[in-house]
C-alpha cells in the first residue's frame, strides 16, 4: 500500500522536460519602474493613490486617469527615472495596461540625458534586439533602439517622432508603427529636443489602437 502511495506522489511531481522547458521559456512582460505591461488598472490606481500630502508613496508627484470611452482609460504622471525627470502616459485596455509611453527633454547635452537613460535601459533589459539609424527628408538623422520578447517591445526614440497623447488617428497610428519597427509616423516632425521610450504589450496594444480607430472621425 505505502509502495503505491510513493508511485502515485512520484508521478504527481514528475513534470516532462518539454513542459519544464516551455515553462523557463514563456517571456515576461517588460515593465516601467515596477509597472509591468499586461498589470491591471485596478492595482495601477491602488499602487499610486495619494497620500494625504499629495505625493505618491511611489514618490510620483500625482496620477490622473481619465476615461476615453470604449473601455479605455489613460493616465499620466510626472516621475524621475534613471535620474532624469520624466513624463508618464499610460494607456489600459479592457483594464489592462496596454502601452506605457516615457518622455523627457534632451536639450541640456551636458547632463548627457540620452547617455543615461540609454545605460539604465541596458542595464535592465540587456543587449537590444535590434538599432537602427533613420534618415528623414532634409537631412535628418534619428536613433531607435528596440528590445523585443514574445509578448512585448520597448522602443527608444532618442529624438521624438509622435506621441500617444496626439490626434487619436495619429495615436494608433504611432502604437503600430512601434510595434513593427517603424520610427513615429508618416509625415510626423521630428523633434531633437525631446525622446521617447514606449513600451508595448503586443496583444493589448493592437487591441487599443483597434479602439482608437473605432472611435476616430472619419
């Protein structure tokens, strides 16, 4: 009796080395100072509620969200990351978090604000999955830095080219083209002065410029 008790526990605990192997292989959503892509809108909000002074205990200044219809939601926040003062958009989708959008100046070249953001996104997220060099009309030269895993992208625009808080036509026009490796959108002006890093959950994100579409004007 105890004999077949052992089998029957051994044979509960086996897992094949194909499952194991599927399971360590399954992609992580990427995340944004603890907010990962994919996280719900519900423990967004009970991460940054105020405090009674008014500050997050995230030590953002304040999170305002605001409903667009179509079940989506954006909100947005002042931040520091990587020692450099950012803006936060975030967009959610059925709830959840869809595309998380980080903007900062550049202009103060001393401060080397592309050098360290650039660092810090390495040192996070490791080697990138792909760089490119994009020439616009007149001249213009631009930087993109990718990392992409099954499920989601973070893009580094080290010079602004669209942004998610734009027209909505051109809002779903800049999470598409992200997510295919494009650089801002057609026609866009592209501004030295200020970068971006926009982080995409694959699915999530085509499902929210799907939504934007729906509800821009023809």
């Amino acid at each position: 009796m105890n004999r077949l008790l052992l089998s029957a526990s051994i044979g509960l605990l086996y897992i094949s080395p194909l499952a194991a192997q599927s399971q360590s292989s399954q992609a992580e959503a990427y995340d944004f100072n603890g907010d990962r892509l994919g996280m719900t809108l519900s423990e967004f909000k009970a991460k940054y509620h105020k405090l009674a002074n008014g500050m997050a205990p995230t030590g953002r200044l304040y999170v305002s969200c605001e409903e667009k219809g179509r079940n989506l939601t954006s909100c947005h926040s002042p931040t520091i990351a990587w020692d450099v003062a950012v803006d936060v958009n975030t967009l959610f989708v059925d709830g959840k978090l869809a595309v998380t959008e980080v903007l900062f100046s550049n202009d103060d070249t001393a401060q080397d604000t592309i050098g360290r953001v650039e660092r810090g996104l390495l040192g996070k997220l490791g080697t990138t999955t792909s760089n490119a060099l994009h020439r616009f009309n007149g001249g213009k030269e631009a930087t993109v830095e990718r990392w992409e895993n099954s499920v989601s992208v973070v893009q580094f625009e080290f010079h602004l080219c669209g942004r998610l808080n734009g027209k909505p036509a051109d809002q779903a026009s800049n999470i598409l083209s992200a997510l295919e490796g494009h650089y801002g959108i057609e026609a866009c002006q592209l501004l030295y002065s200020e970068s971006e890093i926009i982080y995409l959950h694959k699915d999530l994100s085509r499902l929210a410029a799907a939504r934007i579409k729906e509800g821009s004007p023809p």
